[in-house]
C-alpha cells in the first residue's frame, strides 16, 4: 500500500501497521518530499522526526480547512497543543474535528486526523526531551498561524518583518525543532547548538519563502497573498492592484528582491548543514536535498519572473535526481558544498540591494 491509496476505507489497517510503517504510509500521503528526505536519517532519529512532521500537518490540516471559521481553528489549535503535551483525550478530539473536514481536504488528511491517537500515541514513546521539542514547536505553530487567519490578506502582510513571522510559525520553528533533535542525538552536533538553532530559523525561512514565491499565483486565485506590502512600494508596485493577469515591470522587481533575500536565508542554510560532522551523511543529505531543490526552484523563478503558474516553475523529477546524485557526492566536502552552491545560485543576489537577514527568534 501506498500514501496515494490512503482512504477512510482502509483506516483499521493502516492503524494496524507496525510504528515505522504507519508513519511512512501517512508520510508519503501528506507530503512526497518529506516522505523521500525524512527515510535519509539515522534510524535514531527517523521516528521522532516522522512523528513531528505528522503532527505539523494535523496543525496545517486544521489551518487550511475551508469549513471551520476562525474561533474553531483556534479552539482546535489550543486543544491540540495540550493533546501534545500530555498524551490524552485524543479519540474524543479526532471525532470532534474530522466531521468537519470539506472535500478540499485531501483523502490521506482525512485520515491524518482520523488516526490522530495512534499518532500521539508514538509521540509518547520517545525521550522526553525529544517530545518537548516536538511539543514546543507544535506549540509555537498552533500559537502564531492563527494571527495571520484574523489579517485580510488580499493585498499581502503589510511588511518584510510580517512575512518573518509567518515564515517562524510555518518553517522556522520546525528548523528549531530539528536543530534540537539533532543536537540530542549526537554530542558532536551538541557543540554547535547555539549557532545552529540560530541558523536552523534562517533555513526554514528560505524553504517557506521559496514556497510562497513559487505558489504566489496558486494562493493569489483564492485571494490570499503573502508578499510584503513594502518591499513592493519601494519598487513602485502596489499589491492591491496585484492579480492574475498582472504584467508590471515593478512587480518583477519587487520579485527579485525577495529571492534574494530566500537565497541569502539558504546561504544560511549551507552553513548550517556545513557545521554538522562530515560522517552524519544522512543527516547532512536530509538538509542538502532540501536546500538543492529550493535553490534550483528559485533559479527557475528568477529566469522566469513573469511566470502565471506554479508548474512552470516547479524542478523537474530529473532535476529532483540530478540533486540527489549530486548531494551524495559532496555531502562530506564542506568545501565542495560552497562550491556548487555558489555555481547553482549564481544570479540569484540581486546588485546593489542590501538586506540582512533575521536568523535569531525571541
């Protein structure tokens, strides 16, 4: 069986499958890219990160869902954090929400929440640090999306800092997250702790910016829009007048100036992988087909600034490959690494404009 054949059908056996099992069948479901990196592990670290992704969905589940209104979407939230934390209460809460849930929900969601008690029920099988940092993350996502649900965002938030935030609750907490699983597994990682939870938010804003930058007109036909108003102003385009047919020079260059700053984020991407040991290749490959693959997105989108689409500027399955090979052959050569990153991000900087990221999280 696989994550495409997930269906409330078959929910008594999928429940029935052993941990790991479950976890990969609900994984492929809800998200094919993770479901290739996260298997890239170390087999002490696959379950925790697994189970932490599964759970972030069932926070993206609720945020999406069409049918439940703002109120409901924070009582969920709040309730789910607790469900987290202390392991209970789980079946009364996936009966609650997933009568809920509308036909925009994909089928392998539907069961995601159905099958939330076996979920927390692993979650409750590891070290307890490790479920602190899954809970503090899910914490941390459950908390801050709701505030952006309150906001009208047909003419994008209203600064560059806004855009910061909402990358930290979607992506940046999840990179804190795995910076401290990381460092929980290997004390030699555990060195570099202090930078690398630092870094670990930069990351996660370069892959959630690179998502938005490549989703702009998927998310402009429901009318939402997360640009920052005024990134755009300073180039002379205003976002209210932004739709689907918009053709405007200005645009294009308010466009340039956000991939380069997601490229300066992924720069701080690489140094984050750079920093762990060179004989973690799992990890390490974990980090550099995540980071491979946004680079390549954002290059197809610099080249094609007045794309309409988010398939025109998708990669490839070959490229997806050519990544792949390409990470396994440099994962141990740090200095390799700065070397095909600077290749493949060439032009992404845009000249003479100046922006240093945020990489540190109060």
């Amino acid at each position: 069986m696989t994550g495409s054949e997930l269906s409330l059908t078959n929910l008594e056996y999928i429940n029935q499958l052993p941990d790991a099992e479950f976890q990969a069948i609900l994984l492929e479901g809800v998200s094919r890219t993770f479901a290739l990196t996260i298997p890239q592990l170390p087999n002490e670290l696959y379950p925790a990160v697994a189970n932490a992704y599964l759970l972030c969905r069932i926070v993206d589940t609720i945020e999406d869902e069409v049918s439940i209104n703002a109120k409901q979407k924070k009582y969920f939230c709040s309730t789910f954090i607790d469900i987290v934390k202390i392991g209970k209460n789980t079946q009364s809460f996936a009966e609650e929400l997933a009568p809920l849930l509308s036909d925009q929900t994909i089928p392998a969601e539907h069961c995601l929440i159905h099958l939330i008690p076996r979920v927390i029920e692993i979650t409750h099988t590891f070290d307890p640090v490790q479920i602190d940092a899954l809970a503090n993350c899910v914490e941390t996502m459950a908390k801050g999306m709701p505030i952006f649900q309150d906001m009208d965002l047909h003419a994008g938030v209203k600064t560059m800092s806004d855009m910061d935030d909402y990358c930290y609750y979607v992506a940046g907490c999840v990179g804190e997250m795995l910076a401290k699983l990381f460092c929980h597994y290997s004390t030699d990682i555990d060195i570099h702790k202090d930078e690398l939870l630092k870094l670990s938010v930069s990351f996660g804003q370069g892959l959630q910016m690179t998502n938005i930058l490549k989703d702009i007109w998927d998310d402009a036909k429901r009318g939402v829009c997360w640009l920052p108003q005024d990134i755009f102003t300073e180039t002379g385009f205003d976002l209210k007048n932004l739709t689907t047919d918009t053709n405007d020079e200005n645009f294009r260059l308010g466009l340039e100036h956000l991939i380069s700053i997601a490229n300066d984020h992924l720069h701080n991407a690489l140094r984050y992988t750079q920093l762990l040991p060179s004989h973690e290749i799992g990890i390490r490959n974990f980090c550099l087909w995540a980071l491979g693959m946004a680079v390549l997105t954002l290059k197809n989108i610099k080249n094609n600034l007045d794309f309409n689409d988010s398939n025109q500027v998708k990669i490839t399955r070959k490229d997806v490959k050519k990544t792949i090979l390409v990470c396994k052959i440099s994962a141990r050569s740090n200095s390799l690494l700065s070397l095909l990153y600077n290749v493949s991000s060439s032009g992404l900087k845009t000249p003479n404009w100046q922006y240093t990221p945020q990489i540190v999280k109060n």
